[in-house]
C-alpha cells in the first residue's frame, strides 16, 4: 500500500521492518517492486535498488522489469534501471 499511495517514509519503514520487495501480491500475483517500474516511478525504483532488489532478475509472466520498461518507451525510467547492473 505505501508504493500504491507513493508514500516513500512509509515505504522505508516497511523494507526496514523486513518487507519483501519481491513478494508477489494482488489478483495477479505482481511482485511489489514491479509496481514503480510499471507507473514510471523513479524514486521508488531507487529504493527498491537501494534495498537491493535486482531489476535484471525480478521477472512477472515471463518478461523482465527491463522488458516492461521498454514497452513504456520512458528513456529516462530505463536510465535508472540499466544503471544497476541491467544491460540495455
């Protein structure tokens, strides 16, 4: 909820507690760092990398965090993820 509601204090608050970025939740299973990538999210895609989510490994129905950050077409959103060890 705290990445829904783009509240980053409660968002660290959370992954300092023990939260699992990757964990998949909702109705389809998304994993919760995905989320940022698909809204184009920057600062929360920094967090979730700071709190060591690897983007070049996270994966949801077969595609990448890469993958759907290609399909948005947002330049500056594949910047911050190829600048963490993916390769554009």
């Amino acid at each position: 909820h705290a990445l829904q509601n783009h509240d980053l204090s409660a968002a660290r608050r959370l992954l300092a507690l023990g939260a699992q970025p990757e964990f998949p939740v909702g109705p389809i299973g998304m994993p919760v760092a995905l989320m940022p990538v698909m809204e184009g999210n920057l600062d929360e895609i920094r967090l979730m990398q700071h709190s060591g989510v690897d983007y070049s490994r996270l994966r949801f129905r077969g595609a990448t965090a890469l993958d759907y950050a290609k399909q948005s077409g947002n330049k500056e959103l594949l910047n911050v993820l190829g600048r963490h060890g993916t390769i554009l």
